[in-house]
C-alpha cells in the first residue's frame, strides 16, 4: 500500500491542475450533500430497540398525551370563578395566536356536556352491546311486579322535578333503568380521580386549581415547531398572569423536548467555540504558524464533510448528539494530521514521510474504524448514526492526509532551522517505561482499580440525561400533586394489525384485570370498559340479550303496562323499550362507535401505519407491579411501567455493550495481528486499552461517575484512540528496534499535542448544561488520562521487555511459541522433581538403603531424563556414539558446559553416573531430594578433600561427572578447563571420558531462561586412560591438553553441525518485530531458496566476498553464521533495507554492511568473489571477467529471464535454490 500512495504522489505531484481540480469538486460535491442533511435531536434516540422496547417507543410517540401539555392556573385566593375566567382569557388568547391550527391541535379545558347526553343516548339505546353478565343477574333479579312498581313510581317522581325534562328521553327508552350501571362505569375513561368538575371546567381536588390540555400538532420529536408553540403558550401565560392576578404553569414532554434540543445546540456552539478557540492557542504556540493550523484542519473538515453527505445519501440525517460528540472523532482524527505535519519537520523528504506513516496510518484507522463500525450492533439508531459519522470522518481524513496533504508541504524542503526546545519536547523524549518507580506505580494503580473497576454502576433511567429548566422542573413539582406525573403506574397494551384484531386481544386480558382488580391487586384501571366491543363480542352480547329476553319479554312487558296504568302512566308510554327488546340488534362496525371513540376513548386507542393498539392504564402497589406484569403478558399484550422500561433497557443496553465490547476487541485485535504479522505485537498494543478500561471503570467507580446510555460512546471512543495513540507508539519502537530511527520521540510529540487537544475539546464539554454532554465530557476526561498513560509506559515496557535484555538486544525475541515450551517444560520439570522426590522418599525412608535400591533410582532418573530429552518441546536431539561406549567401566565423565539442560543429556546416558555438584544445588528445593537420593555429591569444601567419596562411587561401578569449565559457557565457546577432574582421574587411576555437546547453548543460552527451537548433539569421544600420554604427564597438563582437544573437536562438530537448516529459525527471528512485511520478506526469502542450503555448498567458504543487492540481509546472515571463515562485505541502493541487515541482532564479526554508492574496479579488486541479487548489472560481471574474480548470481525464478547477456556467461546462476551455467538456463 506504501507502494501505491508513493507513485499516486507521484503522478499527482506532476499534475498540479488536476490535483487542485480533484480537491475543488469532492469538497463542493461532499459539501453541497452535507448541507441537506437532517439533525434528530431527540434523545430517544440513544435508547436500544428490541421488538419490545420498539413498541414502547411507538406507544410513546402514539399516544395522545405523549403530545399533551398540561397547563394549571391557580390564585391565591382559590376564586373558581376567577380562574375559570382566566382559562377562557387564556384558551381565547392562545387559540386566536394560532387561528390556522398550525401548531395547536386541540386545546381540551371544559366538558362537552352535549356531548355526555349524546353518549348517555347512545348507551341508552345500545345496552344490548354494554351489558354484562353480572348486571343481567342483577336486572333477573328484579323483573317482578314489586320493584317493578317501585321503579315507576321513581320515574315519575323523576318526571315532574325540575330534571325530568332532560331525563325524560331515557326514562321513556329505559324504564328499568338498565343503563345507570353501564352510565356508571364511563368513570373507567378518567385517567385519574384526582379532578373533580365545576361548572364544566376540571379543577384538582387537592389544589382547587384550574387544569387545561394543550395538544400540539406535531409529534414530540419536530422541536423546531414545538418551539414555535412553547413560545406562544409562553407569551400567553405571561398576559393573562399580569391580567387576573394567577400563577400559570404548565408541563408536557414537547415541551421538554424543545428545551434539550435547544440546550443541545447551545452547548455544542459554546463548547465547540471555547475548544476551536483553545486549540487554535496551542497549535500556533506549537507551529509558529497559521498555514500549519490550516493544514491540520483541512482533513478534518474534509473528513466531515464526506461523513455528512455519506449519512445524508445512506439515511438522510443523523442525531445531533452524534454530531456534538464530533470532537471525539476530532481529536482522533487531528491525530493524522499531526503526525504527518510533525514528522514532515524533521524528513529528508515528502516521500519519505509517507514512507514512514503510512503503515501506521493505515493499521491505526482500519482499527479504529472498525470499532466505531462495531457500534451498529448497538440497537439504537443514535448509537448507530455516531459510528457511521466516526468511520467515515477517519477514513476521510485518512484519505487527506495520505493523497492530498503531502503537495500541501512543499514548504517543508526550504525549513532547516533548529527549533527550540520546549517543554512538550522534554516530557515526550522522556522514556517512563524506564523509570521502575513508575512502572511499579503503574502496575499498582491498576490492581486497585481493578478491584474498583466491578462497583461502577450503570444509569438507565433516561429522565436523568433530560434538561428541564428550573422553571420546567418547578412546574413538574407542582403538577405531580395534581396529576399522576411521576407516579406509579402501568400501561397494558394490547396489540393487532387493527383496531378489530386489537380489541379481541384486549377481550381476552380484560377478565383477568378485573379479577386482579377485584382481588386489590390492582387499585384503579383507566380503559375502554366494555363500550367499544369488538365484531365477535358483539354477537356473544347480542346472543346473550336476544336469550336473555326470549323467555321474559312478554311477561315484563306486561308487568311494565299494568304497573304503569297504576301509576299513571299510559300503556303506549314505554313503546320505545319494548320495541328495543324486540328487535334483532346485529354486530356493528367500528366505525357505529365513533361517538365513544372520539369523546371518551382516543387515548386509549392507537391506530397508525397498520398498526392498533388498545392501552389499559393500571395503578398497584409497587411490590406487585413485577406480579401483574407477568400474569397480564400474552402473546398480542404486553405490560411496561417507567422502572420496567429502564430495567429492559438496562439488560438491552448490557448486552449491547458486551457485544460492542467483543466486537472491538476482536476486530482489533484481528487487524492488529495482520497488520504487525505477530500476535505478540498484537497483544501489546491491545493490553494498553485493557488496562485502560480497568482504569476508566475504576476512576469512575472512585469518584462516582456513572455509566449511561449516552456515554457508553466511550467505550468505542477509549478502543479507537488508545488503539491509534499505541499503533504509533509500537511503530515507533519497531523503526527504533530495526533502524535505529529516532522516530519514536515525534511520534510521541504528536500523542501529545493529539492528547493536549483532545483533552480541550472534550473538556469544554463539562461547561455543557445538558446532562448528556457533560456526562460524555465527564467520563472521556477520565478515559484521556488513562489512554495516555498507559499508551506512553506499557508498550514501550512490553515492546523493550520482548526484545531487549539489559540494555543489549535479546538474543531471540521472545514470542509465545518460546514461552509455551518453556512454560511446559518448566512444569514438567516441576512435578518430574516431585514425583522423583516422592519415589525417593518412598524408596529409602522407610526402608534400608540397599546397593538394589540406589541403582533402580539411578534407572528411574536415567528413563526421566530421556523422556525429557525425547519430548523437550522445539528440539531434537542426536547422540553420536562411534566408540560404542557402554559407560560399564567406571571413570571420570567431562562435558563442557552451555546450559541447564547439560546435565539431562548427560544423565540420559548411563544410569551408572552421579554428578559433583556446588552447595546450591545440594539445597535447591526442587531437586535437592533428588540428588541426595541420587549420591550426587557436593564438594564445596574443594573436590581435593572428597577423593575418599569418590573412590568409593567408583568402586561401586558409578562413573563420576564433572563439568571442568566449572560454569556455562555464555557464547558456547570451551572456556578455560578447571584441574579438579583431572586430578580425581588421576588420583584415582580411572579412565577420563570426554563427552562434547553442541546446541544446547542455543536451545537455552546462559543469558536467557527461554526455550529456543535447536538441535543438539551429544558426541562421545575416545577415553583417555591413565596410560595415555598424549595429553601429558600430570594433571594440570591433561586440563590444558584436553581443553585445546575439546576445542578442536567442537569446532568441528559445529562445522559438521551448524548447516543452513540449524540457524533458520535463528535466522528468521532476525526479522520478527520489524513490520509484517519484513517476517513476510525473510520467511519467502528462507523458503524459497530452502534456507540456502544448495547454495552455500557452492559458494566460497573462505576468504573475501562481495554482496550487492544484499536487501534486508537474510542470506549474508545465513552465509556469515554457517561460514565463519569468511569475510562478507554487503551492500545495497536502499539505505533502509541496508539498516536493516545491519542492525540484526545475530550479525557476526565476519559480516559487515557498508553503504556504496558506485561499484568500481577500485571496490571490487578488495574481494575474492562477488554475489549479485536483484537487478542484473552487467558492468560488474565485465569488470569481475577483467579482474578474473568469480560472480555469483543469486535469484528468484521471476527474475530468471534477465538473466540472458553473454557478459554471465561462465559464472553461476542460482535460480531457487537450483544452480545453472548460463548455456543451461538459456536451453
């Protein structure tokens, strides 16, 4: 990718027309489809959406009085008669302010008492579809000549009082009174029985104020028009409280909406002012210049832009809350443009910045990115709209900076001049992961915030992230005493594709709330009742009246007429009623009840987008609220309450945010582990964020922050900018670890000034009145810290800790393949040493110690030290035994010394052996047992003072081992020989038997307790008896003899030993922790060519040798470590490759990388021979034919067809491990 970002720089660098063409329309394009995007600004939106809490919301929006608001008006003097005044002033006011009905729907302030007689007609006439079953008991009860005079004689009574002529009409119809029961039960509809009526107007009963309804015309969300409509009722209240002498206050959800959205915009200008304004400050203090200040924001914008006109194409809007949070997604996003205008200071070059950011660029934002992407799996369509408008701003001004910023830094080539070292300079050079104080701090801070970590609470109650001015929150307190705001109740809705469908599912819950409201579980229900039946209940209450009636009608007829007569009425008086009982009533459309529907029932009624709804309003008492909502829930009905809803969100909300969690965890540690190539590299840059979000929950948990459904942003924002900040940091280690660039320093810089205006950005935010903003300030205030923290101290350890051992480089990095076989290894050794312990234990404790019993432990000793041998994760072992030595004779063993592990190859051998040991190992606590048991003997005290023990081993049959360099060689070399075993040998009179290992230095080096990927060889050599004088007469000249012996026999053996296949692993892991693309380079090159094995046979293994077109070195390392008598001068056109194999740990003496421009006849006359890899150069195979040296041609099978000018011929071509002449390559 680096590749093609160069030649696009390039190609546009030469096309200054287009280049300015190309930005001009996509920043019009991406502005023009911006500007049209459309701002949500209802905080709903950050709620998550399940099928259930998807039909809350749209119960929510629905209802009737989601868009009411309630307007009290009250005096101190309680006058009814005054405040009724005042309302109409009031209502008349508001109304004519509105005369189009643009605003306001319906202002409700009086009851319609035309309309209550039309609906007591209307049940009058239509008991048939009302009446119960309990009510035609009680009307059975009564059908007999006795009440039934009663009854009549009442009616009259009625009749000739001053009501009669308004009840007259249902008394004719309904003689019998069957209707006041069901007239009784229209009290269901009152949602409350806090109010009570006077002279039609609704007065609170606790209060004795004046309450009235304000319906908007506009949903709860379209705050620009329901602002409209809070300033009129605003302007109104204000008029009539100076005329008539009232306090008006007046609430409603529209109300509080337009309040957020306005807090919104105001906090997001304020807050975004005060941070451009601050940041503007530091970034000329930092620049010294504004053309600097402009570059950076460039990107930015453009990043903005396209994220805006990408929404607006994909959606159409976005939440403003998503766009407040927008300086999260600059402070990640300036980061680009800090790095590249910071690095740009100090390049040779525009290309060479490139060079060096763009793989950190591209890894950084494709891991952030897909944090932020993770975010869709969030079910709320706010949560959604920020991780859309996230990744796409950074991938815009990714895109920027990469494409279009570097012709912007022309300036760049002209600006030499030392800077002056500022404060910013000193804390970023500085290297905390160094200071061991702070480290401790670090590692100490985190355990304890991590044991505070699991007491940060979560907030779901949304109400909380609502602002309402002191005046809305006054007007809340006072209209709670008057309504049932903010009082415990539950709504049971049930549900149908219509109203019909609806109905039936409430028919068939409703039997159950009486019984729960018989039983007083529940205290009120506010509802349809019965009066607006469905088709199917329809015919089940007809049926039941045409029954009912089948049997009794003549009789009551009868008994109506004659009771009458006696009481004055005439027999044709109550025709209507007997007409009524005649009749064969039939189901009837919904629409036959609009009258009820319209008056008394449209807020329990829901019908919109093929979609009905009938809500039920329920009060309990709050410990059965959890009861009635499990027993009311059915497959169409469903029960929610305020505590309910935010307990579902809260599980809702939990679950979304582990799979975000999961999701940015796995998507970066995905990208991080393709984009470094290593896991390891991987894991390093993940820790920081994990440690992080221990001390984000932790601070927070200290200091009391709460999570809520808005800041959860946070936890994308801590992966996204914590993966961002560490992805340089790690590049930077790595340029420093396999270049020996400087980088890391700028890199650090650019953190922090990233940090700095990060920190500004969403730190103004805390000036922010809206709680949702400042909770977002609040808990990303905290995150910054620890994101930069950690980012500054834990990768650099990690990184250093891996690679580096005591300010030297490690000889193999430590990866996990390494750690796993050691930690096995260790583990094995751990209980081999207790088992071997235990069977000592049970062998000699309590049982005498017999030659038997010493002997089968010597064998048990020898079988677990081949075991270990056999199965020591990553290497192989090879016992070359050309004596056919059976270790029967006793005599003194020898075996220079490399490792730990020396003494299990040894032991493998013969179980006739013990070992001299020092006094630590004598006490050691893992396998002091053992070599107790074992014999194995200590000689602190000078192996002189012991020849009596030993002579004994001896007579015994037990060889003795001893280790004559008397510790582990470091590099593997033989080090000076110890007399001590040459003076037991001869002391004694025993033979001495030489034993020489070779790679186990390698498989475990002295320097370091990490298990490596080897092959050792174990040889025995000829014994050296006591009659053999060609080490010497004496002792001390048998340590000298034999020790320049063993040298020469170990030089050998590593000839024999040491191949192309032996330091491959060594080799490849010269190239591990340097970019994926370096790994990925040296294992082709090792697979490719079989580790070289074929060439180095064929190459010179002696004298002088001339490389050119080494590349990153992996074959000169190779040709040096197999070859060590021969001198190897490298060299390469590309300075950073050159670096490279330069700066590999296991590079030899007898390499050396030097950097030449020209290759002359003056150069080349310095070498025996010369190698070529990569392009042909024909000029250097006529100079070697001038100069009668030998060439080499070294390549890959893509490259063979340059390989066809007479000036090779003669020389060798190897082609993939395969060598040719040039006639065969040619044939």
């Amino acid at each position: 990718m680096t590749q093609i970002l160069l030649s696009l720089y390039s190609f546009l660098q030469k096309r200054t027309v287009l280049r300015v063409l190309i930005m001009l329309i996509l920043f019009s394009l991406f502005g023009y489809t911006a500007s049209k995007i459309e701002l949500i600004e209802d905080i709903s939106g950050f709620m998550p959406k399940d099928k259930t809490s998807e039909k809350i919301q749209f119960v929510y929006q629905n209802m009737q009085v989601a868009d009411r608001i309630i307007v009290e008006i009250s005096s101190p003097t309680t006058d009814k008669d005054q405040l009724i005044e005042a309302a109409e002033a009031f209502v008349s006011q508001l109304d004519s302010a509105d005369s189009d009905k643009k605003y306001i729907k319906e202002i409700f302030h009086t009851i319609d008492q035309q309309a209550l007689f039309e609906i007591t007609d209307f049940i009058t006439v239509n008991v048939p579809y009302f009446i119960t079953n309990q009510e035609y008991e009680k009307l059975d009860s009564v059908l007999n000549a006795t009440h039934i005079s009663q009854q009549l004689e009442q009616n009259k009574q009625v009749l000739v009082s001053p009501s009669g002529m308004v009840l007259k009409k249902n008394i004719i119809t309904d003689p019998l009174r069957i209707s006041v029961p069901l007239l009784a039960r229209l009290q269901d509809f009152q949602m409350s029985n806090q109010y009570e009526v006077y002279n039609e107007y609704i007065f609170s009963k606790e209060k004795q104020s004046l309450l009235l309804f304000v319906t908007s015309t506009h949903a709860t969300s379209e705050t620009d028009a329901n602002a409209t409509l809070a300033k009129l009722i605003e302007q109104t209240a204000s008029s009539i409280q100076t005329r008539y002498n009232t306090t008006i206050t007046y609430f409603g959800s529209a109300l509080v909406a337009v309040t957020n959205a306005q807090q919104i915009k105001k906090d997001t200008y304020i807050s975004i002012t005060i941070a451009v304004v601050l940041i503007l400050l530091l970034l000329l203090w930092f620049f010294r210049s504004v053309y600097s200040i402009v570059l950076l924001a460039v990107p930015v914008l453009f990043g903005a832009l396209l994220s805006l006109a990408a929404l607006y194409l994909i959606k159409g809007s976005i939440s403003a809350i998503a766009i407040g949070a927008g300086a999260v997604i600059f402070g990640i996003a300036i980061n680009y443009s800090l790095h590249f205008l910071i690095h740009a200071k100090h390049a040779s070059s525009i290309p060479k910045v490139i060079q060096d950011l763009a793989s950190p660029m591209l890894t950084g934002s494709i891991t952030t990115v897909g944090a932020f992407l993770s975010l869709l799996f969030i079910q709320a369509d706010s949560m959604r709209d920020f991780g859309l408008f996230a990744a796409f701003s950074l991938l815009g001004t990714l895109v920027f900076v990469l494409v279009f910023m570097p012709h912007l830094l022309t300036h760049i080539k002209r600006k030499r001049t030392k800077e002056k070292h500022t404060i910013l300079d000193t804390v970023t050079e500085y290297r905390f992961e160094k200071n061991k104080k702070i480290l401790w701090l670090v590692g100490l801070c985190t355990i304890i915030l991590f044991v505070f970590s699991s007491r940060v609470e979560f907030n779901a109650d949304m109400s909380k992230l609502n602002f309402m001015t002191t005046e809305q929150k006054q007007a809340f307190a006072s209209l709670q005493q008057v309504s049932e705001l903010g009082k415990k109740s539950m709504y049971v809705v049930s549900e149908g594709t219509n109203v019909q469908e609806a109905l039936r599912e409430y028919e068939r819950v409703k039997p159950l709330i009486d019984s729960l409201q018989q039983s007083g579980a529940i205290l009120q229900v506010s509802g349809i009742g019965s009066f607006i039946p469905s088709d199917s209940l329809q015919k089940i209450k007809l049926d039941a009246w045409n029954n009912f009636w089948h049997t009794r009608k003549d009789s009551v007829k009868l008994m109506i007429v004659q009771q009458g007569l006696k009481v004055g009425f005439k027999e044709t008086s109550f025709n209507q009623f007997f007409d009524m009982v005649d009749a064969e009533y039939q189901p009837q459309s919904i629409d036959y009840f609009d009258l009820i529907r319209t008056h008394l029932a449209k807020d329990y009624i829901i019908e919109r987008d093929n979609r009905a709804m009938i809500l039920t309003l329920i009060h309990t008492k709050p410990e059965m609220a959890q009861s009635i909502q499990n027993q009311l829930t059915m497959q169409q009905t469903f029960v929610f309450d305020s505590t309910g809803v935010s307990q579902s969100l809260l599980q809702l909300l939990s679950n979304d945010f582990n799979t975000v969690l999961f999701l940015c965890g796995f998507i970066v540690l995905l990208f991080l582990t393709i984009s470094f190539g290593r896991l390891e590299i991987s894991i390093i840059c993940f820790l920081p964020m994990l440690i992080s979000w221990i001390w984000i929950l932790g601070l927070m948990a200290l200091f009391g922050v709460q999570f809520n459904i808005v800041n959860i942003i946070l936890a994308t924002f801590i992966f996204g900018l914590g993966d961002d900040y560490t992805v340089f940091m790690m590049d930077g280690m790595m340029n420093e670890f396999a270049y020996k660039r400087t980088l890391l320093a700028s890199y650090k810089r650019a953190v922090a000034l990233s940090a700095i205006t990060m920190f500004i950005g969403i730190g103004t935010l805390v000036f922010a009145k809206h709680p949702a903003m400042t909770s977002l300030a609040n808990v990303t205030i905290v995150g910054m810290i620890s994101v930069v923290l950690i980012s500054y101290v834990i990768p650099p350890f990690l990184y250093n800790y891996i690679t580096v051992k005591k300010g030297k480089k490690r000889l193999i990095p430590i990866t996990f393949k390494h750690i796993g076989a050691t930690v096995y290894s260790f583990a094995v050794f751990v209980i081999g040493s207790l088992a071997l312990s235990i069977h000592g234990f049970l062998l000699f404790a309590f049982r005498k110690s017999t030659e038997q019993r010493k002997y089968r432990y010597h064998q048990v000793l020898c079988n677990t030290a081949r075991f270990v041998v056999k199965y020591i994760p990553l290497v192989r072992t090879s016992v070359l035994n050309t004596q056919n030595e059976t270790f029967d004779k006793p005599g003194i063993i020898i075996c220079n010394h490399q490792s730990h592990l020396d003494l299990m190859y040894i032991m493998m051998l013969t179980p006739k052996l013990v070992v001299v040991t020092n006094e630590w190992v004598w006490n050691s606590p893992f396998y002091g047992k053992i070599v107790k048991y074992g014999d194995y003997y200590p000689v602190a005290n000078g192996i002189e003072n012991n020849l009596e023990a030993m002579q004994s081993l001896i007579s015994r049959g037990y060889s003795i081992v001893i280790f004559p360099e008397g510790t582990r060689s470091a590099d593997s070399s033989i080090l000076r020989f110890k007399r001590g075993a040459f003076y037991v040998a001869e002391k004694l009179g025993v033979d001495i038997i030489p034993i020489v290992v070779h790679g186990i230095g390698h498989a475990l080096p002295k320097t370091e307790l990490l298990l490596r990927k080897g092959h050792v060889t174990v040889q025995i050599l000829p014994r050296i008896t006591p009659e053999n004088k060609e080490f010497g007469e004496t002792y001390t000249e048998r340590a000298r003899l034999v020790r320049q012996m063993y040298a020469q026999q170990y030089e050998q053996l590593r000839t024999q030993c040491e191949t192309p296949e032996y330091y491959s692993d060594l080799v490849f892991h010269n190239y591990i922790y340097k970019g994926a693309d370096v790994q990925k380079q040296a294992r082709k090159e090792l697979q490719a060519f079989s580790n070289y094995s074929e060439i180095l046979k064929h190459v010179p293994h002696q004298g002088t040798v001339l490389h050119v077109g080494c590349g990153i070195g992996v074959f000169d390392l190779m040709y040096a470590l197999v070859h060590k008598h021969i001198d190897i001068t490298a060299t390469d056109s590309h300075e950073d490759t050159l670096k490279l194999a330069k700066y590999c740990t296991s590079v030899p003496k007898n390499l050396q990388y030097v950097r030449q421009d020209s290759i002359d006849k003056k150069f080349i006359q310095q070498f025996d021979c010369v190698i070529i890899t990569g392009d042909i150069l024909d000029n250097i195979a006529v100079l070697c034919k001038k100069m009668n040296k030998s060439l080499f041609i070294l390549q890959q099978k893509n490259m063979a067809n340059n390989i066809n000018s007479a000036n090779f011929d003669g020389f060798r071509v190897c082609i993939d491990n395969n060598t040719y002449s040039l006639q065969q390559l040619q044939i």
